[in-house]
C-alpha cells in the first residue's frame, strides 16, 4: 500500500520530501496552454484603461527563468532612475515578471550605451584598450561600460536567459575585455553576432524588433482597428494632451477634491475637458462613446503624458549640446514638503552662438553632503550619456559642501575633471559683499532695523494697508493736478511699502525706493494710528515709527542708500541674466566701481542739497551743520565725541558708507587674482580692440584647456590667431560688438566660425564660464508654486515632469500633439491602438 500512494519521481529530478519551508522551487511544465509568462498580456495594473481583453487566447511558451515568483516581489519603478551602465545595471529577470517588458522597452528605446570618452583604460599584457571606432561598426549593439572596463551587448542582455549555455552571458553578465581578439582575422565580435541566422545574438535582435513592434503585439492581433476608429483614437488622445500641456505651463492644480460626474467642480483637468467638448462636437461623440476603461483621463495617464513631455525636452537639450563643452551649475534647496531638493542646470554654447542655460532636472537627495551630491549628478549625467570629461565649469553658491577646496563638490569632480573649474556665482558675491558693506557701519544697520520696524508697523493690519493706499491714491491725484507727475500706461500705479529681506539685495532698493515714493502716505498713516490707537502699545509703536521717519538723520540715510543702491541694482540685475557672459560682468563690476567712486568724489554736496530740499517739502527739521552733534543713542564715550558738529558726523557716514562696498566689491571681484578671466579677457570685442594679445589665448590654452587642444592645434592657433586679428578685428562689424556672446553670434552668422575653428572653439569655451546660479534659484521658486498648486504630497517625479515644462516651455511648445501621441504609444502597451 506504501508503494501505491508513494510519489514517482523522475531520474533526473527528486524530490526532497520532508517539512515545508517558505520558498519552494515549483517547476513549470513546458507543455501547457496557459502557463506563467514573463510578458503577461493581463497583469493586475494600477490603471484599468490599459487592461486589454483576450478571448479564446492560446498563449505560447515564454522563458524559462529560475527565479521563484515568490521571491522578485512587485515593486514600482522609475523608468528614468534606471542604471544604463552595463556594468553595474541589474539584470532584466532579477526584475518583477510583469515588469520585464517595460523595462526592456525603455532600454530598447535609450539605446546602446555608447559613452564617447577621450581615453579609454588599457589592461593587459599587451596595454591595450576599447576603442571608440568600434562603435560605428556595431552602433546597434555594443555597450562600453568604463566602470568594469568591458564591452557588453545591448540585445542579448535585454532577453538575457539565466539558465542558458554556459559561455554566452560573456557580453550579458561578466563582460568582454580580451581586446587583441577584436578586429583580427577572428574577431570576437564577430563571433559572438554568428554566421547563422538563428544564432543568440540575432535571436535577440529580432526579439528588439517584434517587442518594439506594436502591429506584432498579440492584442493587434486580436483586436482589428480601421482607420477611422485609430483617427479617432487619436483625437481623442490629443485632447487630453492639450490640456495637459496647458495646465503644466500655467502651473494650475490637475486635480479637484471631488472629480466624480456629479461634482459642481471636478478639478481644472476634467472642467478643462468639458470645455474642449463644449465648443468640439467631435471630440464630445467621441469621447462619450470610448469605452469607461479606454478613456484616458486618469491621473496615472496625465502623469505618463507629462513623462513623456519632460522626456522630449530632456532629449531636445540633449541633442542641443551634442558633444560640445557646458557647464554644471547646481544648488539645493528643501520644498514645500520638507525634502531637500537638487536643482540641475546647463551652461553651453548652441550651434548658433547663443548661450544657453537650460533646467534638466530636480533631483532628491538625502542629505547635502558634496558626496551626495556627486552622486546625484553623476547618475543624471549617465542616465543621458554625457560624459562628465566633458564639463569644462562649475558654477555654485558659496555655501562649504560647495566650494570648499578639499571635500566640497567643486573638489570632487575637479578630482574627476581636473578641467571643470570653479566659478563662485557672481550674483552671490554681490550679495555677500553689500550686506557685509552695510552692517560695518552702524548707522547704516540701525536704518535698516529702523526701516523694517517702520514697514512692520504699516502693514501689520489690513485696515492699515488699506489706508496707506487711500492716501496715497489721493497724494497721486493732488500730484497730477499740480502737473508734478507724468501720466500714461503704467505710471502712478498704487502700491505698498516692501519689506527688505536679506537674501535679496534687490528688495532692499525696492524697499526704499518704495517709501521715499509714498512718504507723506506712510506719514499719514502713521498719525491715523497715533490718533485711534485703543491701548498704549499700538500708541507707542507708531510713535516710535513716526520719529524715527521724520528724523533728519533717518532721511539722510534713506536718500544715501538710495543713491548707492540704485548703482548696485542695475549690476545685480545684469548678472541674473541667462546670455550673461563673465568677461562682459567683470566689466559690468569695474564700471559699478568706477561709478560708485565718481559718487564718493562728486555726490556729497548734491546729496546734501536732495536732502534739505525732501525735509523742507515734508516739513521736517533741517539740523544745523554747524551745531555741535548729540549722539541720539547712547552715551558719549569721551568728551571729544560731543564737539563733533553734524555736518562731520554726516560727512564720515556718507564716506564711510561708500568706502565699505567700495573695500567689499574690491574683495569678492578681484579680477587679478583670477588668471583664467585675465588671459580669456584677450578675445573679449573691446579688449580685442585695443590690443590683439596673442600670447595670452596661447596661455590661456596651454595652461587651462590643454584637453581641448592637439599639439597640433597649438601649433596651428598662433598662425590662426595672426590671421583673425588683421581680417577679423579690423572689420567695421567686428567694432560694433560689445561683449563676448554677440561675437559668437556674429561668427557663426558670418561663417567665421567656419575659417578660424580653433579661436571659435576659444570663445564656446570662456562663454561657458557661470556668471551666477540665477537659473538654478528661478526654478526653486517655480517648485515653490508649482509644489503648492499641485499638493505638497506630490511624488517628485510628477514635480520634476512639471518643472520641466513650465521652466523649458520654449523648447515643451515646439512639440506636435502628433509627436507626442506617437511617443505615448511606444512608452508602454496600450488598450487601444494610435497608429
């Protein structure tokens, strides 16, 4: 009886029968109708428009791959997180099994990861090395991975089988590095793609095809679409996207709290949508007959579509740069949800001569250490196949994790670059210098504290606010009457005080630009709170405010910040340009200098005339020049403090406030200590001008760009530069260009660039030196808003697609709805066919 109910085995498989553990190797037959596939036609998915119907299916036999389900449990992945390195990238079955197609596509659809690197490390005895040229006789397949120094072949790796012939997973799993066999009478490469047609590598090649293929999919089979239902379809599509779009460059919420159909308001997607179909008859009848499963307007489909948006673009920026030079400029900052956030931009010079500053990318990090950071960009430089050999610059802030000269990031990817040097962002420099210039002098930093509690006091209420408007609203009629102020589009427009924060310079001149312009509003404010002020402590705020504005000493100041920061505020706002280039700043520094010396020479009697003239206006007290000074706060420290007369005391304010940004400027911008911006200067139109000097764009290749240049070229540069300077800088043209990017731009316009290739290479490269990080903090602002419209709890992808199309909507606009249809379609399978 035993030997009746006992379990038959076969020879070449026992089983082990005793207690049960948790993972159990269960084989699979091999003749089954329906067995477990690796591309399962109906997995459970997260969105049910993309289940397709199959009826009556026989499903053929798939791989055979030794990896208990049990144990590659489902999770989501990032499809642009994905490691593209084929040394260190994981392999296709160590993947969840409904997740193997998608993840094929997207590596099919990247393509061979074909890093053109300038050197390539030799091993071996006989010191050899990958050679780049062998891309172009296996462009469709081979892979180079300078992590394990080894080719790789994208095919067979996409349909890798673990449990093939031993010896075939050499360009899958281990690599091949035997290089003397390549290009011989043998070639390895070769061999490996086989004489016949049914060898594993064209196996695998066909495998691409049919997987890229749509019309080959088993549910093209099944389902038989005409024309006009896929016309249709298309437009059907195209509506969503279009919404998408528009919704994506406004910053507007997707979303509403309540979308089902009975809501008054489903969100500004859906109503967005009952327009389109309010006013297109078309688009209603085709939409209401689409199946409830096939309608694509779900979130899951709104977000593919802004996936695949933000991917064009990064594939625009991509294909702009090409193999040329940029710069990375980068800086972090924590959102609205508390993440820390990496913004990444590109600096480079386009095929037009125009310099281009381009967002690619939002990027959360754990933490901000330099490492991190590195990291970070190493992996969005490899997931897009630029070299980091290729970066030329790096522009950051002046925090420590960024410059500092050992383990700041500038010092780990010059470890990796020695040619990336850094550029500390000028904008920031102009910062730290005028707010370091302003609290050396302490009657300037009591006027700022001063300034922020009178604002503070102003604008505390929103009955306030409204009375300050009102008299100023009836000041700017009285004014016109009188015909002291102009009229037209734009002028005497109504405001409100501005309130000076530190990190913005800019908003300092705002802010006192904007109370001299409301003064006596803000005076008449202020005696409206002395007047009906309930308790003591309001009384006595706005008696201290209203002081402290009509003290002579508070006007004074006012009428001198305004004077030097107006200087400042031109230069400030000329650095946050994209087209800036850093030959032309450094001459936008030396003239602010020079301006704000010439106002320390000249300005103090016309100063002090402005000033006497404001107080007779406002009737305020004008002190006696000649009157001994009473210091307003505080003791005298000796007796020799209380004969100072005002006019001194005033004299030594106006002097030593200029003299402060004046050591500041001098400090942050010193132009000598900076031999790349002093021998680079030598190809900047007005230098040009006035003296040609050769010598130092030799140097300046010689000692910063020797990677750029062959001996060759060097040699060749001398007789080049010889002739550019009798027939290029001697044409009429040539002397109307003003800064560095308009001879870019009128190189190329020209054809120069064509005839002096190697001075056109000079130039691409000193206009890709950063001039400060304004990019990078503009799309911190965007995140801000966009993070607030669309939710804190938004998933970073979602916030990175939408950051893309709202800040590079220039390049998201040229896109064709059609374009974008096609694309949305290859991403993934779809219930209903587009083409």
């Amino acid at each position: 009886m035993l030997d009746f109910f006992k379990r038959k085995c076969s020879n070449s498989s026992e089983v082990n029968v005793g207690l049960s553990t948790t993972n159990v190797a269960i084989p699979i037959p091999e003749n089954v109708d329906a067995p477990i596939l690796e591309n399962v036609d109906a997995p459970i998915l997260e969105n049910v428009e993309d289940a397709p119907i199959l009826e009556n299916v026989h499903f053929p036999i798939q791989e055979n791959v030794d990896v208990p389900i049990a144990q590659t449990q489902f999770q989501r992945v990032d499809l642009d997180s994905l490691d593209y390195d084929p040394g260190t990238r994981k392999q296709i079955w160590e993947y969840h099994v409904n997740q193997r197609d998608e993840i094929r596509r997207a590596y099919i659809k990247k393509g061979p990861h074909q890093l053109p690197l300038k050197t390539y490390k030799k091993s071996g005895k006989h010191n050899r090395s990958f050679q780049a040229s062998w891309y172009g006789y296996h462009s469709t397949w081979l892979e180079y991975s300078p992590t394990t120094d080894a080719a790789y072949c994208l095919p067979c790796f996409v349909f890798n089988n673990p449990n093939g012939v031993v010896g075939q997973n050499t360009f899958t799993v281990g690599g091949f590095r035997n290089w003397k066999k390549v290009g011989s009478k043998d070639c390895y490469f070769q061999s490996h793609i086989g004489k016949d047609p049914n060898s594993a590598h064209r196996v695998a090649e066909q495998k691409c095809k049919d997987l890229m293929n749509q019309w080959q999919h088993l549910q093209r089979v099944v389902n038989h679409f005409t024309t006009e239902q896929i016309a249709n379809n298309r437009l059907q599509l195209k509506a969503t996207i279009f919404i998408v779009r528009y919704l994506a460059f406004q910053a507007i919420a997707f979303r509403g709290r309540d979308e089902s159909c009975s809501s008054l308001n489903r969100g500004n997607f859906f109503e967005s949508l009952g327009i389109v179909t309010f006013w297109n008859e078309k688009v209603a009848k085709i939409i209401e007959k689409a199946p409830k499963n096939a309608t694509y307007t779900s979130p899951k489909i709104q977000k593919e579509i802004l996936h695949v948006f933000s991917a064009k673009v990064k594939k625009a920026i991509r294909e702009e740069i090409g193999d040329a030079k940029f710069c990375i400029m980068v800086d972090e900052a924590r959102d609205e949800s508390m993440k820390e956030q990496m913004a990444v931009v590109f600096r480079y010079v386009d095929v037009e001569g125009f310099v281009k500053e381009r967002f690619f990318g939002l990027i959360h990090v754990a933490d901000t250490a330099a490492l991190t950071l590195k990291n970070g960009i190493y992996s969005l430089l490899s997931q897009h196949c630029l070299d980091i050999q290729n970066v030329r610059e790096q522009g950051y802030d002046g925090a420590s994790n960024m410059r500092g000269m050992w383990n700041g990031l500038q010092a780990l990817i010059l470890n990796d670059c020695p040619y990336a040097y850094y550029i500390h962002c000028f904008a920031h420099r102009l910062q730290l210098a005028l707010v370091k210039a302003s609290k050396q002098v302490n009657a300037i930093s009591h006027f700022f504290l001063a300034l922020l509690f009178l604002i503070k006091t102003v604008n505390a209420s929103c009955k306030r606010n409204d009375q300050l408007k009102v008299a100023n609203a009836n000041e700017i009629a009285c004014l016109i009457d009188l015909e002291e102020l102009e009229t037209g589009s734009g002028l005497n427009q109504i405001g409100t005080l501005q309130r000076p924060v530190e990190t913005r310079w800019s908003s300092h001149f705002r802010s006192v630009s904007s109370l001299l312009r409301m003064f006596s509003s803000t005076v008449e404010v202020l005696l409206n709170i002395i007047d009906d002020a309930i308790d003591g402590e309001h009384r006595a705020e706005a008696e201290s405010a209203y002081e402290g504005l009509t003290s002579f000493e508070f006007v004074f100041i006012l009428h001198l910040e305004k004077e030097t920061m107006e200087i400042t505020d031109k230069l400030c706002q000329a650095l946050q340009s994209q087209s800036q280039d850093i030959l032309n700043a450094m001459h936008l520094v030396s003239s602010t200098k020079a301006l704000i010396q010439k106002f320390r020479d000249d300005g103090w009697d016309g100063l002090l005339t402005t000033v006497k003239s404001f107080c007779k206006k406002h009737c305020i007290d004008v002190l006696d020049m000649n009157a001994r000074y009473v210091p307003r706060r505080g003791r005298a420290r000796n007796q020799q403090d209380n004969i100072t007369i005002e006019h001194h005391y005033r004299v030594n304010i106006f002097y030593a406030t200029i003299d402060s940004q004046l050591h500041e400027l001098n400090y942050r911008f010193d132009e000598d200590a900076m031999e790349l911006l002093r021998l680079s200067s030598a190809v900047e139109p007005r230098e040009a001008l006035k003296s040609f000097r050769s010598s130092d764009l030799c140097l300046l290749v010689e000692n910063f760009y020797p990677q750029d240049f062959t001996d060759y070229d060097k040699q060749v540069l001398k007789n080049e530069l010889y002739h550019f300077k009798h027939n290029v800088v001697q044409d009429p043209e040539f002397k109307e260009l003003k800064c560095l990017s308009e001879l870019s731009q009128w190189l190329v316009r020209t054809r120069n660039s064509e005839h002096y290739k190697l001075v056109y290479r000079i130039v691409r490269l000193v206009l890709t030196l950063p001039v400060s990080t304004a990019t990078t903090e503009r799309a911190f602002s965007v995140m801000k808003v966009v993070k607030t419209n669309l939710r804190n709890k938004t998933e970073n992808d979602f916030l990175t697609d939408s950051l893309m199309l709202y800040i590079e909507k220039d390049i998201a606009s040229t896109f064709s709805l059609d374009s974008i249809v096609d694309d949305f379609e290859d991403l993934k399978e779809r219930r209903v066919p587009f083409s």
